[in-house]
C-alpha cells in the first residue's frame, strides 16, 4: 500500500466524487480509479459503491476513512520530529486545544515549559474535542485542553502521560 493510494482514498471518499476527487488531486480520472481499486484488491474488500449517478462509501469504506487520517497525522509528526531534532530540539510536547479554548494560564504555562526544557519543542494543534480524545488514546497528543460543561467556568486538562521507565501508562483530569 502506497501513500498515494491513502492520499486518493481520502480525497474521493471527502468528495463522493471521482472526477471532483481527480480535479482536487490535479490528476486525471483514470489513474486515480486504477489507484482505488489497487487499493481495494491489496485490502481485499469493496470501500465504494460506485454508479453512474452517485458514489457511496461502503461499510469496509467508513471503517477505513476513520484509520487513514491518523496514518497522515503519524507521518506529519515523524516529519516534524526529525525537522525539531535537526533545529536542536530534543523532544516534543503535543498539546490539543478544543473548543475554540485559549486558557488564560496557557502562556504562563508555555513559558514555563520553555524555560525548564528549552530542548523540547512545544507543538499546539486545535482540533474538535472528540479528535483530541481519540489523539490522546491514540498517542497523538501529549495533553489536551478543552471546556468541560460539568466544570463550570473551569477548564479541564486531559494528559495522557507514559513513563517509559516504569513501562507504566495513566491518564490524569486536572481542573484550572
């Protein structure tokens, strides 16, 4: 399987739409349908209905569109990882940002990472809560912050911390 095989998937399954998909993609039609069903055959498994009027995902299809997404993300921080070591970071901390929330302690904080790790690149990502959730189980992020309607004007931050020492992983609620 190919990146560009991923890249097409996502493209025709956002759009519904083959020849919108091939536009999007600057490609033509026909080898981005060759791509699809190369995919298809390697996975074993229909991800479209496709007919003259209209293209639908298929169950196998929507099972799929959940996973690629976090394979393009996983390639994005390998990406930045190696561009932060080769700036002379040392390490990198993730922190997702939901709900429009810009926590007013959130600088302080900011600046007190980089004054007690100037090696560790600090790395802020907004995405939708329920994305940021999934990031965190997912290894994605490092930290989340979001507003918790049971917390009252309160801020809720969500860690997801791994001590590879101890080989020992949590998850910690600390309201703000």
């Amino acid at each position: 399987m190919e990146l560009r095989h991923l890249r097409y998937f996502l493209a025709v399954a956002e759009e519904l739409h083959f020849a919108r998909a091939a536009e999007r993609l600057h490609i033509d039609q026909s080898p981005l349908s060759r791509a699809v069903k190369e995919l298809e055959e390697e996975l074993g498994a229909r991800l479209f209905v496709r007919t003259t009027r209209n293209t639908q995902l298929t169950r196998a299809g929507r099972l799929f569109l959940e996973h690629v997404p976090r394979v393009f993300a996983a390639i994005e921080q390998a990406r930045d990882s190696v561009r932060s070591a080769a700036s002379g970071f040392q390490g990198q901390l993730r922190i997702a940002l939901s709900d429009g929330i810009t926590p007013s302690r959130l600088p302080a904080l900011l600046a007190q990472c980089r004054e007690d790790a100037p090696e560790v690149e600090v790395r802020l990502c907004e995405v939708p809560l329920a994305q940021q959730i999934k990031g965190l189980q997912d290894d994605l992020y490092d930290a989340g912050f979001s507003m918790a309607e049971d917390a009252g004007d309160g801020i809720v931050l969500t860690l997801l911390i791994h001590f590879q020492i101890w080989a020992i992983s949590g998850r910690v609620h600390v309201e703000i």
